[in-house]
C-alpha cells in the first residue's frame, strides 16, 4: 500500500486546490487561482503516469527509487504552486496599486465638480473646459505624478476663493498646464 502513496496524494490534492480557488472570494481573485488547478490536475496526471509507467515496474529492494522519483515530482509540483501562488500576489499588488491611483485622479475631479457648484456663471465657463480635459485624462497615476496630482488639488481647492474672472482663468490655465506636465510624465513612465 505505501506505494501509492504518491498517487494517494495526487488524488487528495484535487479537492483541497479546488476548495483553495472557488471557497469564498470573488470572481477575480478566483480568476488568477485558476493556473493553480491546472498545475494540480498536471501533477496528478504526470504523478498517475510516472507510477504505472515506471516505479511500479521498479523491484521491491530498489523501491527507494520509486519513491524518489514521485518525491522529485512531488517537490517539482510544490515549487510550481508556490511560484503561482506568489505571482498571484504580486499581481493583485499591482492592481490595488492601479485602483488607488485611479481613485486619487477621480477624487480630482470630484473635487471640481464640488467646486463648479460654489462659483459664478461667468466662471463656469473655465470650469466647464477643465472638467472636460481632466474627464478625458488618463486617470492611472504613476507614482512621478505624485507631485502635479497634489498642486492640482491645491490649485482646485484655492478656485471657489477666487471671485474676480481673469484671476479664475489664469488659476484654471495653471492647473492645465500641470495636467499637460502630468500627461507627458506619465506618458513616459508608461512609454
């Protein structure tokens, strides 16, 4: 019986990798474990094959030998999953990364959005044109855009004390002149 061992294994894998994918979490997060399936159902079926194609053929008092070469399969197995397992980590890293550099730039905007309701009709105007560029910005911030991200937040906040109307159209031309600074650094770190 102990030479099943290592197929013994690669059968109880199965369900406890599937349970590991599918159990309580959300369709992304499930999405990236999938690999991780698939690398399990491969190691049950190089396992299964390895067995009967060759260790069982292995006499009894060389037996070591078989259980090394399912051993090496076993580790080979493990490296992989664990391989997976903390690219998925990595990938999630990034993502979240991208979500709260998005969620910053919206923010931005948001925030001109707020400031458009406490100023004039004739200001509007300006608002209006700013709006309309920082919609259609890219909203991913890398991080050499930190800077030009918080003087446009500066920049939106001093806009609802500013009454007179030349003075609202230099202050909205200052913060697309950071937009356009902001666009081409990111260009280039993205580039």
């Amino acid at each position: 019986m102990t030479r099943y061992i290592f197929c013994v294994i690669a059968v109880l894998v199965q369900p406890l990798f599937v349970w590991y994918v599918y159990h309580k979490q959300d369709k992304r997060e499930a999405a990236l474990k999938i690999p991780m399936i698939g690398c399990s159902v491969l190691y049950l079926v190089v396992q299964v094959y390895a067995f009967f194609k060759l260790c069982i053929k292995i006499p009894g008092k060389y037996g070591i030998f078989s259980y090394l070469i399912q051993a090496v399969i076993l580790a080979v197995f493990i490296a992989l999953e664990l391989a997976l397992s903390g690219s998925n980590k990595y990938i999630k890293k990034v993502q979240e990364n991208e979500q709260n550099s998005i969620r910053d730039f919206k923010n931005l905007i948001k925030e001109l959005e707020i400031c458009r309701l406490d100023i004039s009709e004739e200001n509007k105007k300006y608002i209006d044109k700013l709006y309309e560029k920082m919609r259609y910005s890219n909203p991913v911030s890398s991080p050499e855009v930190s800077q030009e991200n918080e003087k446009i937040h500066k920049l939106i906040a001093e806009l609802p004390g500013i009454t007179e109307s030349s003075q609202f159209g230099a202050k909205c031309l200052e913060i697309e002149k950071q937009l356009d600074i902001r666009k081409i650094k990111n260009t280039k770190e993205q580039g």
